[in-house]
C-alpha cells in the first residue's frame, strides 16, 4: 500500500503556520477546493481550485505553489475533495520534480510538505470567524455549516 503524498494537519497548527507568513511570505499556501460551497467565508488569502476544474489546473497550481515550505488542501470537511486534491496534487508534484520541469533557482520544491486541514473550512471558520488576519468573507446565513 502506498502512502497518500500528504498529512493532515489541525486548526490551530495552521493558525501558527499563517502567522509565519508575516516574516516569511512563502511559509504556507492554501489552496480550498470547494466549488459553490466556497461562498460564505475563506481562509485568508486562499486561492479557490474548485474540485470541479482541480484536476485541469493542478500543474498550473504546481507551479504556483512551488517555492511555498507547506501546501494546505481543504474543503468543507476535508473528507473527500480536499485529500483527493491533496493526492493528486502530490502525485503530479512529485512527477514534475523527477522530471526536471522545474530548474535548479533555489526554489524549495523539493522540500515542500503538502498538508490537508482536518475538518475542513467547517471546523476552521466558525472557530476563527471573528479572526479578520484568518477568516474573510464570513457569511453567517451561508448556511453551509450546519
């Protein structure tokens, strides 16, 4: 059995992994694959992959992404969409590393480390709402998390 290409990682280990990116701006991406879902809040400054196009996008994202230490994937819970496209994402990363697409500029592609937030914008947003340095675009009438 081969392992999944990422880790999980909780709520509050990536509120200390954002704070890095005061002092380091390539500390932590994340990258939310919720599709209409999306709507009613997001973590700060995470790019939406819908689920729908994710694997269409994902050497675009790839290359992106590639100087960042850590790569955090969610969706609403974390239970489908976000592991899927933290799999994928890992599987074509470590491809494009093997072979050469990306060149030797200091970038840190090869040591980063792609997470996957346990529980999802559902146990991070209502958690970190009122957070506006973590939570932006909160919609309590969304209606989505409950």
């Amino acid at each position: 059995m081969t392992t999944p290409g990422y880790k999980y990682i909780e709520a509050a280990e990536l509120v200390e992994k954002l704070k890095e990116r005061e002092t380091n701006p390539h500390a932590v991406a994340i990258v939310d694959v919720r599709d209409d879902d999306f709507d009613g809040g997001n973590i700060v400054g995470a790019r939406n992959v819908p689920s729908s196009v994710f694997s269409n996008r994902v050497l675009d994202v790839a290359d992106e992404l590639r100087s960042y230490e850590h790569v955090v994937f969610h969706c609403a819970l974390s239970q489908q969409r976000g592991p899927k496209a933290a799999r994928i994402y890992s599987e074509i990363r470590e491809a494009a590393l093997t072979n050469g697409r990306w060149p030797d500029d200091g970038m840190t592609a090869g040591d980063q480390e792609v997470l996957v937030l346990r529980d999802g914008f559902v146990g991070f947003g209502p958690r970190y709402k009122d957070d506006k340095n973590l939570v932006e675009n909160w919609k309590s009438d969304a209606g989505i998390w409950f």
